[in-house]
C-alpha cells in the first residue's frame, strides 16, 4: 500500500486543513491508501488534537474521504488509512463489466 506524508507542522490550524484537503486528493489521483499528518506537538497542541479528533473525521467525510485513524503512540504524526468510497468500488466493479 503507497503512502503520502505531509508535514504541516508550524502552519496555522485553517491552512494546515487546506494543505491535508489536497493532499487527500492527491492521495486519491495516485490511488495511496494512506496518509501520514506531521503536526508536531512541542510548540502546542492544536494541530495534533484537531488531526486525532472525531470532528476531523466527521469534516474529511463530508468532503468525500473516509479516513481510519492507525497508530497514534508517536506525538508527533497522525496517520490514516484511505478507505474507499461505496462509489469508487461501484465504479470499479462496473469497469471490470464486460458486456456482451
């Protein structure tokens, strides 16, 4: 499985949430099923609560990716696993299709 790491360490919380927005899509052009969020931890805690919270998962979502937090014992990064939509997998079983 391909992975994409973004390092948004430093950045003020609304661009960091820019940033891993295209990433995610980035993620879905080159087909990664995970991403890896550098946040950082040291000089606060904002980015790092926000990327492990239930409202980032909600908000990704809503903007069509559906995100599984892994290991989470490392202050420092946050990291998904990109699921697959129901429509992705629809699409692709229809692509597969041969019709007669």
């Amino acid at each position: 499985m391909s992975l994409l790491e973004i390092n948004v360490h430093g950045h003020e919380l609304w661009g960091a949430i820019d940033e891993v927005l295209s990433a995610l899509e980035e993620c879905k052009l080159n087909g990664d099923g995970e991403i890896i969020i550098i946040h950082g931890y040291k000089h606060g805690q904002v980015l790092k609560n926000y990327f492990r919270s239930n409202k980032f998962l909600a908000e990704m979502a809503r903007e069509g990716f559906r995100l599984k937090m892994k290991d989470i014992s490392d202050p420092v990064i946050s990291s998904f696993v990109i699921l697959q939509s129901q429509i992705n997998v629809i699409v692709c079983i229809f692509h597969n299709t041969k019709v007669y």
